[in-house]
C-alpha cells in the first residue's frame, strides 16, 4: 500500500533513518570513555598504603659541612614481617655518587652476609648503618638498597650531602 505522503515520503524516509542511527551512534561514542580507561584497574587505598608495605628510608647526618666531613648514613626498614626469611641476612647495598657522577658510575658497596643460625631464629634487622668521609667540595648522593633471597628489592630514595669548602665562604 503507497504512502500517503507520495513517493518523495519513501525515497527520503530511510535516509533520515540512517542519519539520525548515525548521529545517536556519535553521541554514544563520545559519551563513552575509552576502553584504555574502562580496562584500567585500581588497587584498593588500603593495599596501596596499607602498614605490610615495605619501605626504606635514609638518613645522613651531617647533611652539611666543610670538607673533610665525616658523614654517617642510617636506613630504616619498615613495614616488613620481622621474621619474614627472605629477608634474613638480606644483601644491602650502598650506592655514593659523587659530584659529576651517574648513578651508574657510583660507587656501590655490597654487603651480603650469610645465615648460620637454625631456621627457627629468624630475626630481619630494621637498621643499617655506614660512614664516609668525603674529602671534595660538591654535592654527594646516597642511596640504600636492600634486597632479599628471592632477589626483591626495596630502595630508598636517594639522600643528598653537600660538602663545602673555606672557597665557597669567600675566605682565602
């Protein structure tokens, strides 16, 4: 049965059909977020900063002196299990870098004791210590590294120590 509108109704009626399916398809397209972010997932706050969570944090003291300075780092380990055994004995290594050095250039000191004692005695030490003394004037960068038997490692971030000269205030 013809429409009544004529034969222009039937000729044009479908194209208005796929205008507007396409014109709802761009809404729905940009109204959508992208599948990168739908895909994306999140840890919990609590995992992420949750008391369990290893961390490592370096001191120097002093931060600050005339050359020579003798400078003692501390780093303490927390939030690990204090009788956790990959962490017993664990190899820590401390990396200095000098002034005009890279980090791969540093110098790194690897301390790697061995465990002698029964399975039973697990004990994971929390602190850690080391003195230097630096003899040239610039800005020296230390960093701890602790690493257990199953080769995971935690860093501390990296603590600055600014060694100065009579040079520097001017007196001669």
């Amino acid at each position: 049965m013809p429409h009544p509108e004529g034969a222009a109704y039937n000729l044009f009626m479908p194209r208005r059909r796929v205008a507007l399916t396409i014109l709802l398809l761009g809404f729905v397209l940009v109204a959508l977020p992208p599948a990168s972010v739908l895909s994306r997932t999140r840890k919990p706050k609590s995992t992420e900063q949750g008391p369990h969570k290893p961390k490592l944090r370096l001191m120097a003291s002093p931060c600050v002196g005339y050359a020579p300075v003798d400078v003692v780092l501390t780093g303490e380990l927390t939030g690990v299990d204090l009788h956790d055994p990959n962490l017993c004995h664990a190899a820590i290594t401390w990396i200095r870098i000098d002034p005009g050095q890279s980090e791969q250039e540093g110098l790194r000191v690897r301390e790697d004791p061995a465990c002698l004692h029964p399975k039973e005695e697990v004990s994971v030490p929390t602190s850690f210590t080391k003195s230097y003394s630096l003899y040239h004037r610039g800005s020296y960068l230390f960093r701890l590294q602790v690493e257990g038997k199953d080769r995971s490692r935690i860093d501390s971030g990296f603590v600055k120590v600014q060694v100065l000269s009579l040079e520097d205030t001017g007196v001669q």
